[in-house]
C-alpha cells in the first residue's frame, strides 16, 4: 500500500469519514497496488464518502504528504483488533476514557450543583473528567465566577452559561480529595496532584485561591505513551536516538506552557525503558504518566508524598544507584546545581525548563549562579550538555496542532561558545550544525509554512528571522 493511501485513510479516519473497517474493506477490492485517486473514487462509489469535497481536500493533502514519507504509524493496523474489541465487549462495559473524533462536546448540570450530595458529586466530576478526555480536550477549568470552560487545540470552550458561585467551586473542586488532602489544601491554598480514576484515566490537577474563592485546573494524561514520531519527532529521530544513547550528560527539553514538554519527557523514558537495561530514577511534582518497567527499572518518586524537594530527592538519588535521573521540572539554583553535578558523575540527566530557545536555555540555566561561579559553571556546563530540544505546538488550518522544534547538539563549537559566555553565536553555529543534527526554530515553522501545515498568519507569529518573514506572502 503507498504512502499516499496511507496518508488518506489517516487523515480520513481523523476527520471521521469513514471507519477503518470500511478503509479496509476498499483495500480488499482493490489490492496493495492500487493508486490513491482509485482508493479515492472507490470511497464514492462505494457510498462509503458522501462528502466529495472532503475527500478531495484531504487526496490533494495525502498526496503532498506522501511524496515525502509515509505516517508514523499504519491506519489499518488496529483494524481487527477494533473490530474484535468491540464485538466481545461487554455491553454494560464503557468505552475506554480516551479522544474520539466521535466524542460529544462535554456537559454537566451546574446549575444543580447545591442539590448534589458528596458522592452524586464526586461521581458526576469523575464523569466530566472522562467525558473531557474523550472529547480529546487537554484541560478542564472550574473557577469561582466564572462559567467552566475546557480547552481543546488551544482553543476554549464555555460548558453552559452558568458561573460557578464560591460555595460551587470550593465544593466541585474537593469532591475527589481525601480529607487529608483537603485539609493540607485549605491551608496551604495551593494544591498540586496527579488524580488516578482508573488505571487508565489519569489527571494532573492544580488546585489554588484567588480573588473570588478556589479554581482548579485539570490536564488530561494520555492513556497511551505515544512514541518520538508519533509526537512529530520523525525527521529528528537520528538525532534524539542518538543523545538518549549516552550514559552520561544532560538533556534539556523546553518550551512555554502546553508545548508538549511533559509528553515528550514520557516518550523519551519510554524509549529508554524499551532499549536499555537501566535504573531510572523519575522526580515529577505530581506524577503524571505511569512508566511501568520493562528492560529498565524504574522509580518514580512525587514530591510531596515521597520527597521533600526536587533537591532533596536528588541528592539521595546519587546514592540510590540511578543510570537516568529524570526531572519534572529545573525551577532553582539548588535543583540545577545539583542536575549538573550528577550529570558530571556518570549519570544521564533529562530534565524540562520553561524557555522558548537554546540560547535562552542556556541563559537561564548560567545566570542563576552568582557570579563568582560563572567561570566554573560554564565549564561544567559545556563539559555535561548533550543537547536542547526545544518545542511549540502550533494549530493547523484543520484545527489540529503540529509540533515545531529547536534542537542543539553539544560539539567543539558549541562548548567553545558556552565556556566563552558567547551566546549570541549559537545561532550561526547551530546553523552550520546540520550535519549533527541541528535545526533552528525560524527554519522548522518556515518549513512548515511551505508544506502548507501552518498558516501565513501562524509562521508570521513564530518567526524572528526578518529573511524568512519576507518570504511568507
């Protein structure tokens, strides 16, 4: 089958055109050797596709894509399991929590939320969540005086008209707590942890006050660990296999609020876990996906429940006998003083960061030391850096997103600079560092533009480089 069919029936099956019993039932009549324009015209006369217009968007779509590679991964693979699945289930099981095309938009009855005892409310919660996740949304928004909202692609929609009272919010927002839980909450008024429905359904939920009472911000853990190609990384993955096969060093992936950090970070243990016999050590506040071990062991601590601090669990890290030390998040001197030293000592350390590029990363992770340790920093710094990757997620004319990213390798070049405090010529060394695996972000959301993934107005949006700007019409 080419990659251009390949490429349709992805995009159809994401657009719910059609179901993948009815794309393989086409791929039967038709063979492996067919061309796309006669899978295309099979769908019609088949009564399969009535939306001709459709069809032929997404055949111009899956052409282009095709010439190039092939998706990454095959939309008929889980035909007969779907199907299977489906026959021999149970008909008072409910479907897995996971995003659907088919998915209704989400409701709850807000407005009766003051006649609902504790468990009618704890249980309808559990019930919205489930229905957020189905939806495909990222994250659910409960705030006092305000009307619930969801967010879906980065964009948000309202779930009614109705806005949360103080005692509403307070009530909806500690209905899964335990009373340990809620206590410390009350007190503190900021509250982070993971939510475990099922095995499957998990959240990482932030709980806190302001102005008008208690708000709580809920994120949607995938069920299913995707894989580096899966999440866009698949002209990168030389790159990526190549700095997740050192034994020591540090790995930074970064990027603003909801680019994905956390996703990438769990597609990158999974790796690991498939392709070495390591101990990994994991510090996440809260802990979001589940890693269970396969050629790896692997611990994931919380801090909170398991640790004090992201520094305290990892200076007993050290001694706990890790070969990869995963951390949620570099947020003090402490915690990135004590990143670099285990990265020194024969450990491989990938941790996120909040910057936007390699060249703010390296900035931040320098000028929180004070300046008597500059020099010694920065030559334990260019020693220990393995690499950047820094990542957006950007909406595509469909609706969807598409990853763009900013990757640096550590070489020669690139120590002399970070030793010599000489930022400002990262950029033209990261743009003769093709050849190691390199790319700038301007390039990558150019690209983009031109294989028409993102809008003019989204690569205007991305891009520095004046040259490039210049070039979008």
């Amino acid at each position: 089958m080419n990659n251009e069919i390949l490429w349709l029936v992805r995009l159809g099956l994401d657009q719910n055109l059609f179901t993948r019993s009815q794309a393989q039932t086409v791929r039967t009549a038709l063979g492996d050797r067919c061309e796309l324009m006669d899978y295309a015209q099979k769908l019609i006369d088949d009564a399969i596709v009535d939306d001709v217009e459709t069809l032929e968007k997404l055949a111009g779509l899956a052409q282009m894509k095709g010439q190039k590679s092939a998706p990454a991964d095959d939309p008929f693979d889980d035909a007969e399991l779907d199907s299977a699945s489906a026959a021999h289930r149970p008909a008072d099981t409910p479907p897995p929590a996971k995003s659907s095309p088919t998915a209704p938009h989400p409701s709850f009855p807000f407005s009766t939320l003051a006649t609902l005892d504790p468990a009618a409310l704890a249980a309808g919660l559990r019930g919205l969540l489930q229905a957020t996740a189905r939806y495909g949304a990222s994250d659910l928004h409960l705030s006092t005086g305000s009307r619930p909202f969801l967010r879906k692609n980065r964009r948000f929609s309202f779930l009614g008209d109705y806005s949360l009272t103080a005692d509403d919010a307070l009530r909806l927002n500690t209905a899964l707590l335990s009373e340990g839980q809620k206590r410390t909450f009350l007190a503190r008024q900021d509250y982070d942890y993971a939510l475990a429905i099922t095995a499957t359904d998990r959240y990482r939920v932030n709980l806190m006050f302001h102005k008008d009472g208690v708000a709580g911000a809920y994120r949607m853990v995938p069920e299913k660990i995707r894989t580096l190609p899966e999440l866009g990384f698949s002209a990168h993955l030389p790159t990526l296999h190549k700095l997740l096969s050192y034994h020591n060093g540090l790995i930074l992936i970064t990027g603003p609020v909801g680019s994905g950090k956390t996703t990438t970070l769990a597609s990158m243990v999974a790796y690991l876990n498939e392709t070495r016999t390591d101990h990994i050590i994991t510090v996440e506040d809260p802990i979001e996906v589940v890693q269970p071990a396969k050629g790896c062991n692997v611990t994931q601590r919380e801090v909170g429940p398991h640790t004090q601090s992201f520094f305290t669990a990892l200076k007993g890290a050290l001694r706990e006998d890790p070969d990869v030390i995963v951390i949620g998040e570099l947020r003090d001197l402490e915690t990135i003083e004590m990143a670099i030293t285990a990265s020194e000592t024969g450990h491989l350390v990938i941790a996120t960061m909040h910057t936007s590029d390699a060249a703010t990363t390296l900035t931040r992770l320098l000028d929180v030391f004070p300046p008597s340790q500059q020099t010694q920093i920065r030559a334990s710094v260019a020693e220990s850096l393995r690499g950047i990757v820094c990542q957006r997620l950007l909406p595509t004319p469909e609706g969807a997103l598409v990853l763009a990213c900013e990757i640096l390798v550590s070489n020669v070049a690139i120590q002399s600079l970070i030793k010599e405090g000489k930022s400002t010529g990262l950029r033209n060394t990261m743009e003769t560092g093709v050849k190691d695996g390199m790319c700038l972000m301007d390039n990558v959301v150019f690209s983009l533009y031109n294989d028409r993934q993102i809008s003019a107005e989204t690569a205007l949006a991305n891009l520095n480089n004046r040259v490039l700007r210049n070039k979008i019409t």
